[in-house]
C-alpha cells in the first residue's frame, strides 16, 4: 500500500506488511563462525520466518525506503528498508518517523518537558525543535533496518 502525500511536501513511500504468506528458511542456530566451518552445519534443520522474527504488530507495521543521509552515523543509510511500528510510543532515543510541517523526516526523538528534539546522526544536519506551534505527528517508530552489503 502506497501512502498518498500528505500536505505539501514529498510523498512517502510506505508499503503494508503482508503476513500471511510463508517463507521458512534454514537458520544456523550456533551462529555464524568466522573462523573454521563445522561438517554438522551441513545438516541444518531449523527453520525461521522472518514475519515472525522482524514483525510484531502486522496491522500497524509497515515498510518504506529511507532517502537522504541524515541518519548515517547511525548506519542508516539512503536506500536502506526501515520497518516501521505505528503502533509503538514514541519515547526518547528512538529513531521515528515524524511528520513535521508538511514534509516527513527520518530522526532520533529527544523529549523534553516544553518541546521534543528530532536529533539527526550526522554532523552536517542540526537538530530539529518541536513546539505546539510545528504542525507534528510521530508517523511510526523504527523497529528495524534492513540493508544490502
């Protein structure tokens, strides 16, 4: 599902979790060695599901591609496919994203007792005050963060 954009600014890419298909695949319980392979883990036989592992609220999870590097200390990179709780309380040091005046915006959240911050992870970004007068919602909190080596 395709979120429609929302006033003025870009739109948002946010796609719907669909849980009700199933794809087990094998997972090396002990982990990953980096150092010499052991003949057992050709006879694996456990399997997960990573509905299962990565989605706790299917109704209120999506998915959407972050764009931009705001958040790339953090290792959060353009590109990267973020899982998205709706669900879930924004509380502080989070990463969420938040609807702020129009546009969406990919940010740690900082609460304080008058205003909230919307902290970047990158130096050449500064930090976002939020007051009652910024037209402000927390659209989902981040759960995950998947991304291609």
């Amino acid at each position: 599902m395709k979120v429609r954009k929302f006033g003025r600014g870009k739109e948002l890419e946010m796609f719907s979790a669909a849980v009700d298909t199933h794809l087990e695949r094998q997972l090396a319980a002990g982990g990953i060695k980096a150092g010499f392979p052991s003949p057992a883990e050709d006879f694996l036989d456990i399997a997960i599901d990573l509905n299962v592992e990565l989605i706790r609220n299917p109704v209120s999870t999506f998915f959407s591609r972050v764009s931009g590097n705001s958040m790339q200390d953090m290792g959060i990179n353009d590109g990267d496919l973020l899982i998205v709780d709706k669900s879930l309380q924004p509380e502080n040091n989070k990463v969420a994203v938040c609807y702020l005046d129009g546009e969406f915006t990919l940010k740690r959240i900082k609460i304080e007792k008058d205003c909230c911050w919307l902290i970047p992870a990158n130096e050449d970004f500064k930090p976002i005050k939020v007051t009652a007068e910024n037209d402000f919602i927390v659209w989902g909190i981040v759960t995950y963060v998947i991304k291609s080596l």
